[in-house]
C-alpha cells in the first residue's frame, strides 16, 4: 500500500560535491495503515563521474549535476526490472554523487527474491546535451526516466550495480508516520 506520494524538487549544491533529488511527502488516500511495514531501500550507481580523464571506448561519463528531472514532473521517477515499465519493483528517492558515480537511492515497494548487492543496474535518460570524447561520450545535460535493475542483460557501464540493500521501518502511529531512527514526521492524518 502506498502511504505517501512524493513529489519532486531539486537542489543543486554549488561546492560540486552532491546533486540532490529530494522529494516531499504529501497523503494519497484516506487511511494510514495500522501498523508498521517494512520498505527495502537501495543505493545504486549506474555510471562514473567526469574527471578529465580520458573516456574509455563505448563508454560513458556523467558531467556533475547533469542529470536532472523534467521540470513540473508529478510522477516520481521508476525502479523498474531491465528497463521494462510494467515491471516497476519501485522509486527513485534521490539522485547522488558517490565516490565518483552517478548513484541513486530508492525505496523497493517490491523487492524480488533474486536482487541482492551486486546485482546489475542501469538508468534511461534523455540526453539534451554531450560531447563525444574519442571513442566515448560525455553527458552533459539529461532528464532522467527510469532507474533500472538488470536480471537478463549485462549493464552497459561497468561497475554500474546494486551497491546496498537494507530494510527501512516506518512506524505508523495514531496517523503519524515517522521514519525509524530519525523521527523525522512525515505525513500527518
């Protein structure tokens, strides 16, 4: 059951250290579950970051801050199964920039018996803008649609994969929702 739907908004931060999708909770439906669910998050990273140095034939890197939502998008971006949309498992809540790759961090609202860290990853996205690097490419401008995980095809950049999975209480009392071990509400009834 979805509890909360997200919406999107972007902060960029200037020192070149993270790009950040975060979203704000708003209430879908007219009642909260009685009792605490579990949801799986993950950390996956799809793609190296740009450093200046040269790019690897048939491979890509990712300008900092390059990838982006379409601005006014309601829907939040997909956690999809080999970038087929009629196999959502669940959705992208930020995007990041870890130890040099393009990462995100989402929550599984279905997480399948078979992924586990390590398990192939990917992202589809629109390119507005790149810049072709020898035998490689730069993106330096894109919209995201989807982040992918991969069961029945190898991702095209290598390391691009499940990096950690770890479930996540939220505890649902009296029409509050609190997110376990931050307090933080997120949505009052």
């Amino acid at each position: 059951m979805v509890v909360a739907d997200m919406t999107p908004l972007v902060f960029f931060v200037d020192d070149g250290d993270v790009v950040v999708l975060e979203r704000q909770p708003r209430m879908v439906g007219d009642r909260l579950p009685a009792r605490a669910r579990t949801a799986m998050k993950a950390l996956i990273r799809v793609g190296r970051l740009y450093t200046g140095e040269p790019v690897p034939a048939g491979e890509t890197r990712y300008q900092r801050g390059c990838m982006r939502i379409l601005p006014g998008r309601i829907d939040p971006i997909p956690l999809i199964v080999d970038h087929n949309v009629e196999r959502q498992i669940g959705l992208v809540d930020v995007i990041i920039e870890l130890d040099g790759w393009l990462a995100f961090r989402c929550t599984l609202q279905e997480a399948p018996s078979w992924l586990r860290k390590g398990t192939g990853a990917s992202a589809g996205y629109k390119v507005l803008h790149r810049q072709q690097l020898g035998d490689g490419e730069r993106v330096l401008d894109a919209i995201l649609d989807e982040v992918t995980v991969t069961v029945g095809q190898t991702p095209v950049n290598a390391g691009a994969r499940v990096m950690l999975l770890r479930d996540d209480e939220i505890e649902h009392t009296r029409g509050v929702i609190r997110r376990d071990g931050i307090g933080r509400v997120l949505a009052v009834r």
